[in-house]
C-alpha cells in the first residue's frame, strides 16, 4: 500500500530503497483500492465543497483536475501526451519509442491534454453525484491492472514499465471492473455499469493497439490508459 502511494501519488509516505517482485506486484493490484478511492475522496470534497462556496461549476471542475494533476505529479498526463505523440510518429517500434521517450511534447500531446483536461473539467461541472468521481478515479487505476497483466512485456529493459510489465494475473482487472460496475449500480445506477463498461473497452483497445506499435508496455502507457479511462468514465456519466 505504502509502495503504491509513493509511485502513483506525491503523498509524503516513506521511501523503499529496494522492493521485490511480489511488493510491485501487489503495489499495481493494490492501486484501484489504495490509490484510486484515496484520490477520488479527495476530489469529491474538493469539487463539491468549492460549489458550496458558490464557484462557478466549470470553475470547480478545472481546480479539481488541476489537483488530481498536482497529486499525481502530472506523471499520467505527461504520459498520455508521450504516448500520443509516439503514436502519432508512425514509425517503427524503435522509433515510436524514441518519440516517446523525448522529454519534448508534440502537437498530438498538446491537443491530447487539451482535449483530455477539457472533458474532465466539463464532466466534473455537471457531475452531481459523488460516485461518479470515484467510480472514475478507480477505473483509472484499474486500466494499470489490465496494462500490466501477464503476457505483457516491457516495451524497453528500463523504466517504470520493466518494474510492473507481467505482475498481474488476467483475471484481476475482469474482476475490478464487475465489482465496480455492480457497486456502482447498487449505490447510484446503472449509468455506473456503462461508464464502467466504456472505460474498460477504452482501456482494453490503447494497450492492444501500444502493444501492437510498441511491442509491450512502458510507465506513459500505463499512464496513458489510466487517464483515456478516467476520462471515458467521466464524460459517460456527464449530467447524471
């Protein structure tokens, strides 16, 4: 639990000079639980107690994501824009991971995060159910069960990616999403079980479609589909 707030957060909790397999391991299965409803709480508070101060909703929204960023170190933003200017190379493997890798973003990342952070903020403007926040902060982090799932390699022997690639049973994520789309219907509705269901075939088509550009998985993957499926299962539930 410790391990996963220190990769997935900027909570100040003890540094881990070394950790073994089964420590990454249970760090990324633990992230949905340990990350994800940490930070969806936070947000809750934060967007609903900034529009009992009567800001502007959309105004709320943007402060919210502009902390959920803050919390994360930006680290899954900046990966989406990597990811989407290697992507956007149409090169080879090598080349895809070479734009990928270079600290500079392209157009592609700009209107990626443009579009990406647009949507949240307006989702978030118009959500007027606390579930809808975490059910999506949860779903992000689900998306790094499924993007480190067995028979998945790392894309390159280093990074973030070489640490988690192929810790995770298949089944777990399948897992995740049931329960959280059953949990989500029973609290709120059954919009919970399409936001949960669209983030999902989100999640599943950018690790099939990186894998098949990349050969495997790297941190701005990860981070890449964390972010698409947080944002799926925002807009779904936009106005509900």
């Amino acid at each position: 639990m410790i391990l996963a707030l220190s990769w997935l957060t900027v909570f100040p909790v003890p540094a881990q000079m070394s950790v073994t397999a089964r420590q990454r391991a249970l760090a990324i299965a633990l992230a949905p639980l340990v990350v994800g409803l940490t930070l969806g709480g936070i947000a809750t508070s934060v967007l609903f107690g900034l529009r009992w101060l009567g800001l502007p909703n959309l105004v709320g929204g943007l402060l919210t994501v502009a902390l959920l960023a803050l919390l994360t170190r930006g680290m899954h933003l900046d990966g989406l824009a990597d990811t989407v200017d290697g992507l956007g190379s149409y090169g080879t493997p090598e080349r895809t991971l070479a734009v990928m890798k270079d600290p500079s973003t392209g157009a592609f990342g700009v209107i990626a995060l443009i579009l990406t952070i647009g949507l949240q903020a307006a989702s978030l403007a118009v959500c007027t159910q606390w579930t809808v926040v975490v059910l999506s902060t949860v779903a992000g982090r689900v998306a790094f069960v499924w993007g480190c799932r067995r028979g998945v390699p790392a894309a390159r022997p280093d990074g973030f990616g070489a640490l988690v690639a192929g810790t995770q049973p298949i089944w777990l994520a399948p897992l995740y999403w049931a329960a959280l789309a059953a949990g989500s219907t029973v609290v709120w509705s059954w919009r919970g079980a399409l936001a949960v269901a669209l983030a999902a075939g989100a999640t599943v088509l950018l690790a099939w479609h990186t894998r098949r550009r990349t050969g495997g998985v790297t941190g701005d993957i990860l981070g890449a589909c964390c972010e698409v499926a947080t944002t799926t299962a925002l807009v779904a539930c936009a106005g509900a």
